[in-house]
C-alpha cells in the first residue's frame, strides 16, 4: 500500500555521514516536532536528480523555509559514502540533508519503490516528494514513469 496524505511515515533508519563518521537517523528523530520536505531520486548522480532534482531545492532552499520548512532532505537507495560524496560535489550539503536509505527499507515501507533492475540498478526509490509535518505527510508528489514535474522544488513550494 502506497502512502497517502493524512497517513504518519512509517519508523526507518536512514543512515547520515557525520564529522564522526556514518550515524543512524530515525524518521522520527528528522521529522518530530518539524516540517520537513523530503525528496527522493532514483540515485545519486545520475543524469536528471543530479543537474535538475536537487539543484532545483538549492535553488529554492531560502524560498521552502520562508514557507516555514525547517529541513530539506534528499534520500536515495545509494550507501551513505556516495550520498556523501553526491552532497560534497554538489556543494548542497549546506542547504540539504543526504540520508541514505542503503537497503531500501524507506521507500519500501512507503510502498513507492521503483524496480529498476532493467537498467542494472536494482531496487530504487521512485522520484518523489513529501512534506511531512511532525511526522505526517501533508503534501505528497509522486512522479509518474520517466517523468519531472511534481517533485521538482517549484512545484513544492507552489503548493505550500
């Protein structure tokens, strides 16, 4: 069952590298008290999430939490080392979170996992975005096949 607007995120790890190394992130630990925009890509660095998905929500980074967003984060089925990395090449770790949801446990729970075995990647998460306030997703835009509309960070912020 695909989550829906209404419906609590279900309890996950992500795993986030710190000065100190990879720690464990919990959804709730992210989203408890807060509004958070959450947008998932199908890997990090690749063509469209990498020059279009996420510096769109850099870009607009000031503009979301004007809205009153207190933290963008960006998650894909990729280990914490390339999440990392992606975040440091892109110079967004200062405007994004990069929470790596290695096994996929995340975006299976919310039942918008992508089979992307066709093209050599395995299990992914589709391209998406949520607003979750205190936990509970208030905003939910999910992309359908190939395409990029309403996950890009304008349409976030159109409808906030």
């Amino acid at each position: 069952m695909t989550i829906q607007v209404g419906d609590k995120l279900p309890e996950t790890t992500f795993k986030q590298m710190t000065k100190d190394g990879p720690t464990n992130v919990s959804v709730s630990e992210l989203t408890t008290g807060k509004t958070v925009v959450l947008f998932s890509v199908p890997g990090a660095f690749t063509p469209t999430c990498h020059a279009k998905h996420l510096p769109g929500f850099v870009t607009h980074a000031d503009a979301l939490k004007a809205k009153g967003v207190d933290a963008i984060v960006c998650t894909a089925v990729n280990d914490v080392f390339v999440m990392d990395a992606w975040g440091k090449a892109s110079n967004a770790a200062a405007e994004i979170g990069f929470l790596a949801d290695g096994n996929a446990d995340f975006v299976r729970a919310l039942g918008l996992e992508l089979d992307a075995t066709g093209f050599g990647m395995g299990v992914r998460g589709k391209r998406f975005a949520l607003v979750a306030k205190d936990g509970v997703v208030t905003a939910l835009h999910v992309e359908n096949g190939g395409e990029f509309k309403a996950s890009t960070a304008e349409n976030v912020l159109a409808h906030l």
